[in-house]
C-alpha cells in the first residue's frame, strides 16, 4: 500500500474514484478543495494505492491559526475508505501524522460518511485515538449530523407516490398557481439567487459567504456540470432559489432562498420536486436534503425545516459526527477549549458590522 499526495495533473484521477465510491461525496472532490483554496483552506489530496490502483482517499484542507507555525486539518465528510477497510485507513493515517510536522498540524477533525449505528468504526476511531468531538443536534457542528436522504433509483412515479399527501399537494399547487421552474448554465440567473438568498438571511437571522463565493462555485462547479441552479418564477419575478450538487450517482441540495413575498404559492416543494427530477435525469439513485436538527421537539425553532423535508419520505440518517485526531496534544486540547469562545466571539462581531453596514 503506497500513500501520496497526488500531483496537480491527476484532478480527473482523483475525482473518478470520489465519483464511485461507496463513501464518495461532493465534499471531498478537487473542486471543493479548490473553491476552499480561495477563502483561505490549502488543499491537500491524498491517495492511497496497491498495484496502482485507488483504494482510499483523502481531500485535506489545511488552515493556519492565529498562532505562529501552527494550523489546523479539516476532511470534510473524508476520509474516503470502504468501510471496514482498516488497512487502507491505517496507510492514510501514517501518512498524515508524517506530514504533519512539517505543515504544523495540530490536529485532524473528520465527520466521515458514516452513520451511528456503525459501531465498528467508532471503535476503530477510538482504537486510532481519535476523539469524539459530539456537538449539539442542531447545527453546532461543521457539516450537519442529522439528514435526509431519499432513495430515487426506483421510478419517480413511485417516489412521488410515496410523498406525504400534504407534499404532493403543495407541489400541485406550486404548478396550478403558474409556479414555474428554470434552470441551466445561465450565469444570469446567480445575482438573483443571492439577492433572494440576501433576503432570507436578513429575515432568519444567519450569515452567509459574499457574491463572490458563490462566483467562484458557479465558475468551478455548475460551469463544469457538477451543479445547477434552479429558480422559481411567479408572475414575472424569481421569488425562490436552490443549489444542488452532484457526483458520481448522488446528488445534494446544498443551498436555498426564499423571498417574503409570495411564500403562498408553495415554490419550494416544485423547486425540490424539480432537483430530484433533475438528479434522476443525471442517473443518481440517491438525493440528500442535507441537514435538519435531531432535536424532534415540535416547539424547536428548527422543527419546521424537519418538517418540510420529512414529507418528502427520504431516511432520516444520524452521522458519527465530529472526530479529532490530535498532532499536537496540548495545542489541540487548548483550541478546542478556546476556539468556541473564538467563534461566537467573531460571529457576533460579524453580525454586529453587518447590521451597522445594512443600516449605513
């Protein structure tokens, strides 16, 4: 078994296996770690090889902490191994505490695809010594824990038959009331889906990355076909958006928007409709909500987004979660104590300019 970083010229080599594996997701592509590279990440891509072919991979994102020398690594939903295979997932790790050193890495966080139930593999992290690093069961954490994902290898016939009756109405009733659906590589259509997504954010109170991100994912990802944007239109104006992702047979639904006006007419039940349509279309046999809270209670302010997405009848799936390898014991016990206090610190910094800047 031969572990290395890959060289610049093996994007596609890389990406056809994420594309085909069973763990393989969107978030350990090239382009992801591309798109990370312009906000500061440093990607670096692992492989792990026997014979020359690709057993296992890793998609690293490296970033450098406010303490000289010192940085941290980030895999998201990685690594990318067979469950099971601890050979692989050994080969990788050596590989990584080698490198470690030389990046200043003090430690390795992961949220690998895997769910709870999987307990050989949460004895096995532990056994490598890893830690578990449990958030709440809201959005506390990097990626979501808690999602839903819905089968859509059988006929979409059945697929939709199998939507709660209050969800085939709404998406009935998105189309009788003249709801329409756009979509393609019209990069005309991306100011108008940030100016709704602006506007949501404005009325749900939360952050969101500026326009340029979302040019950069566009150049990197809908340009290349790993993406698409869908917008809703309603009497002449866009009044919903979303983004979906793909590779290989999956497809995720990454971002949405909805303006104030027009929530009536139901446009984002026709606008998931059309994603799932969309991703059967591309060959995909699974479609991910992405994330929703696993805390069930009615009164929970999230509740309704678990709602909204149940009806759709897709798997409520629970992941491991958050896992940390420490490089660097002391320096990692220190950040994790200190970086909570870190975050909501410039969270609230940040809210507190936006408002100032909106009201200026």
């Amino acid at each position: 078994m031969e572990v290395r970083l890959i060289r610049a010229d093996e994007k596609d080599y890389f990406n056809a296996y994420i594309a085909v594996a069973e763990k393989g997701h969107f978030l350990q592509s090239y382009e992801w770690g591309e798109l990370k590279a312009k906000t500061g990440w440093e990607p670096l891509r692992l492989v792990a090889e026997d014979d020359g072919v690709i057993k296992g991979a890793i998609s690293i994102l490296k970033r450098r902490l406010p303490l000289p020398g010192k940085a941290i690594f980030y895999a998201p939903r990685g690594p990318v191994v067979d469950a099971g295979d601890w050979t692989v997932f050994d080969a990788l790790l050596a590989f990584i505490r080698r490198i470690a050193p030389q990046h200043g890495a003090i430690f390795l966080k992961i949220d690998p695809d895997i769910p709870v139930s999987d307990r050989a593999t949460t004895d096995y992290l532990q056994r490598a010594g890893f830690i578990s690093g449990a958030k709440g069961e809201n959005f506390e954490a990097v990626q979501p824990k808690f999602v839903f994902r819905l089968d859509i290898s059988r006929d979409l016939d059945d697929v939709f038959a199998d939507f709660a009756s209050k969800t085939r109405y709404n998406i009935r009733l998105a189309a009788r009331k003249g709801v329409t659906v756009v979509s393609g590589a019209d990069k005309e259509l991306l100011p108008a889906f940030y100016e709704i997504l602006q506007e949501t954010a404005a009325r749900d109170k939360f952050l969101i990355r500026s326009y340029s991100y979302f040019d950069d994912m566009w150049e990197l990802f809908v340009r290349g076909g790993k993406a698409r944007l869908f917008m809703a239109e309603h009497e002449g104006k866009y009044i919903a958006g979303t983004l979906a992702f793909i590779l290989g047979r999956k497809a995720w639904y990454l971002y949405g928007a909805s303006g104030n006006r027009y929530r009536n007419v139901m446009p984002n039940y026709l606008l998931q409709w059309e994603m799932i349509r969309w991703a059967k279309a591309c060959g995909c046999t699974m479609y991910d909500f992405r994330g929703v809270s696993g805390d069930l209670n009615p009164d929970n302010p999230l509740y309704g987004l678990y709602r909204f997405k149940k009806g759709f009848n897709g798997d409520f799936v629970e992941f491991i979660g958050e896992y940390d390898l420490p490089l660097s014991p002391f320096l990692c016990w220190a950040w994790n104590h200190g970086e909570p206090f870190y975050r909501s610190t410039r969270r609230r910094l940040a809210m507190l300019w936006g408002g100032r800047k909106a009201h200026s």
